[in-house]
C-alpha cells in the first residue's frame, strides 16, 4: 500500500524518506523502526512536530506521519516504552516534537496527555536499484558507528545539568559562538536525550562546524546500555576532517540530568572520555542543584566542575553563593555569555599548552 505523507518528523532523516511511501502490514516492534501512524487528537498544547529540516509543524487531527519507534523518559515531558508487538491499527502516541512513537505509560500535567496515533503500517524503503521488494525502514541505516573506546581527541567541553530546562543548550551554544569568534573551529554534538534536530541546529547557526547528535548514530532515546558507545563514536566522528577542516574543540552537550535514566552518568564514569575533557560546565536550576552537582563531581565521580551556569546564577544572590559556599566560578549565560566563552577558551588553551 502507497500512503503520501503530510509530515515527515525529523527522527527518520536519516532514511531520507519521500513524501510518497510503501507500507508493509508487517511491523518490526523494535527501536529506530520507522512506521507510518495517522494523528487522531488535535492538541492545544505540545501539539508540534519537528520536519527532518528542523521546522516545526502543528499536528492535526487526521495528518499521516512517518515517525520512529522509541522510548523516552523525560521528567517534563513523556514517559513511554516500544510496545513488544505493534499491528496495524493499533493505538500508540506520539512521545516528543521529533516524531518519536510509543506507548506512553505516563505524563506531565504541563503538557497533557500524548498525541494518540494510529498505526498505518511499517515505512518500506527499496536500497538497491530494480529491487521491487522493499526492506523495513530504520534508522540505523546509514548510521554512525558506535565505539569502544577513544585514544585520542581535540580538547572536549562538556555541557552539563541538574535538570532538563537547565540552560544546557543555551550555554553550549554561547559557547560556541565566543568560541568561534575567538578564531577556534568547533565540533559540536548532544550527546545524550531523546531526538529532536532543534539543538544540533542551533550550534551551527551559532558557528560549529559540525554538529552531529545520537540520532546520527541510529539511536532514537538514548539510555545506560548505549549512550557511552555512541557517544565515543559521535567524538571519533568529530575529530575526523570534514571537507579538508579539522576542529579545535568539540563541545557536548549532555541532554537531560547528570542522575537522569538517559545514560549521562555513564559517560561521566568514562575514564577515556573524561581525560580528554578539559572543561565542564553545569548548569543548575537552584542552590540545592548546584552543592549537589558539585559535591556529586567531586566525591561521586571524582571529577571537578570548572564553572556552574544556568538558573541558579541568573541574580547576584545565585552566583553569590556558587563562588562562597561551592568555591566555584559563577557565569550566567544568558547575561555573561562572552564572558563563559572566555572562561572556557582560557581552559581549553591551557589544555592544549600542556
């Protein structure tokens, strides 16, 4: 059967689907698999889709959509889980603004419950030239490879937080934009999270040179078992030239919270990755946030925080107590933004002086 799609999110790119595609009523139940649903609900709220060019979409009722199978278990947003069987006609919804589909279990009341859709069936594309029969499209298809272990990079920035809605990409991208400005060619990537084009596009409307995400690695969500393998593949990727260039620092953003269920303590544990991080940046929501962070670092990972941002110094009171009671640099990013920059190009020289 031949559907044409009215939106195809952005979770799917890298099948680089057409608008016109063939369905199979045979379904792999499995992550990265891409399926064909129709929206059944017409939100108010979290009522969006990103397209695979970042644009956003308003979902209504009715509209086909070629999303991707996969979990999510955000604090702000949805938690839900690939269903063990998927047929046609079957009830599931939509989990985030990148199109990723599951069965939602549980919900924020900020954004309501999920967008219910219904499944159409399995998004066949055809590889080969003259082949008339068609294979289950996925998202690993095309992807990064993942790693085991990485020898050697550029100096690395890691963008941490306490919480989702931290500031994260907002710092990051500060950063890189200081950074660029500053002469230094930046690599960029979110390392962890649950897929959405929105922040990868922002660092390189902002001057990275690249920008590469997990999804680019065939991971829809990602979680313990796969965030420090993809991520060591996303930071081999980046060292290596693109077009003749090669960078000089790679900044990452690390999606969702350092304690959160999306794998980010599990590349924090890295002893490959963390010797090659010479600066880390938190940024914390409130005063509990960042001692915990801090003395988290400290005691936990045994790993020291070069800087807090986020909320938590958005006024003097804040970043008061960051540099009194944490001994710590405090530098919001939304009203000293060049000066973060600063900071962290000061770091990222003396690492490569040494």
């Amino acid at each position: 059967m031949k559907v044409l799609l009215n939106k195809i999110a952005s979770a799917s790119r890298n099948c680089k689907l057409a608008r016109e595609v063939t369905l199979s009523s045979a379904i792999v139940a499995e992550e990265g698999s891409v399926l064909a649903v129709r929206a059944l609900d017409r939100k108010s709220v979290y009522n969006e889709v990103e397209d695979v060019h970042g644009r956003m979409a308003t979902v209504n009722e009715g509209d086909i959509i070629a999303g991707v199978l996969g979990e999510r278990r955000a604090l702000h947003g949805y938690t839900g889980v690939v269903p063990k069987e998927v047929k046609v006609g079957d009830t599931l919804h939509l989990l985030n603004l990148g199109g990723v589909i599951g069965q939602c279990t549980s919900f924020n009341p900020d954004v309501g419950p999920a967008c219910r859709v219904e499944v159409l069936g399995q998004v066949l594309t055809f590889p080969h030239l003259g082949e008339r029969r068609g294979v289950p499209a996925s998202i690993k298809t095309n992807a990064l490879p993942s790693a085991d272990h990485v020898d050697a990079s550029v100096p690395i920035v890691a963008i941490t937080g306490t919480c989702m809605n931290a500031g994260k990409t907002f710092a990051a991208c500060e950063v890189i934009r200081g950074l660029t400005r500053r002469g230094f060619k930046v690599g960029a990537a979110k390392l962890t999270g649950v897929s959405l084009r929105r922040d990868t596009l922002k660092m390189e409307d902002v001057g990275a040179i690249r920008a590469l995400s997990f999804n680019d690695a065939g991971i829809v969500s990602t979680k313990r078992e796969t965030a420090l393998p993809v991520a060591r593949g996303i930071v081999k990727a980046l060292n290596e030239p693109l077009h003749g260039v090669k960078v000089d620092v790679i900044v990452v953003e690390l999606g969702d919270g350092i304690m959160g269920e999306y794998g980010v303590e599990e590349i924090l544990r890295a002893k490959d990755l963390m010797s090659l991080t010479k600066v880390h940046v938190l940024c914390a929501n409130d005063p509990v946030g960042a001692w915990g962070a801090a003395r988290n670092f400290r005691e936990d990972l045994d790993l020291e925080l070069s800087v807090i941002s986020g909320p938590q110094t958005d006024n003097a009171v804040g970043r008061n107590f960051v540099e009194q009671r944490l001994g710590l640099p405090a530098i919001n990013a939304r009203s000293q933004g060049d000066a973060l920059a600063g900071r962290v190009a000061e770091l990222v020289e003396a690492a490569r002086r040494a």
